[in-house]
C-alpha cells in the first residue's frame, strides 16, 4: 500500500511541482501505535527509491512519548532528509 500510495503521488506531480509534503498526525498516539518496521520501510523508500522527491515533512501533536521513538528513527535518516523534517504542536500553526 506505501509504495502504491508513493507511485500515485508521484504520478499526480506535474511540473514545475516535483516535490511532496507528507503530514504525520500524531494525535492520540501511544507506543502501541509505533511501527518500527513499517517507519524503517518508508525511510528506505524514500531515501532510495523515491530521492529528493520529499519536500517537507511535517509531524503534527507529537506528545513527549515520541521523543524516544524520534531518537531511534532520526538515526535511520540521511542527515539531508532530517532537515526536512519539522514538528508543529497544532495544526492551526500550518496556516502561519
């Protein structure tokens, strides 16, 4: 399913678009919600199928409990691709 997601996505860009946003809405996440796996999959995809085609990623409501995961999966990533990464606490922050 990631990579037919990724495929579509990809197909729907149009130039001078070559670039994606990804939103992680973290609301209501617990431990039991994270994927290791699956979040290592994604990160292979994109950093070796799919290079450059990451624009921005943004991870909304994280609560303090992800700070752990985030330790771990920030190890996994390119450092340009970490660049790429911002958190906002709310949503309402993406209209600013």
């Amino acid at each position: 399913l990631t990579v037919l997601t990724m495929e579509i996505g990809r197909k729907l860009l149009r130039p001078p678009v070559e670039s994606v946003v990804v939103l992680f809405d973290l609301t209501d996440f617990s431990l039991r919600n994270m994927d290791y796996q699956h979040v290592k999959f994604l990160i292979n995809v994109l950093q070796n199928y799919y290079p450059e085609s990451l624009g921005l990623a943004l991870i909304v409501n994280a609560p303090w409990i992800f700070n752990s995961c985030w330790f771990v999966i920030k190890g996994w990533l390119d450092p340009i691709v970490q660049q790429k990464i911002r958190f906002v606490r709310h949503l309402s922050e993406l209209n600013q």
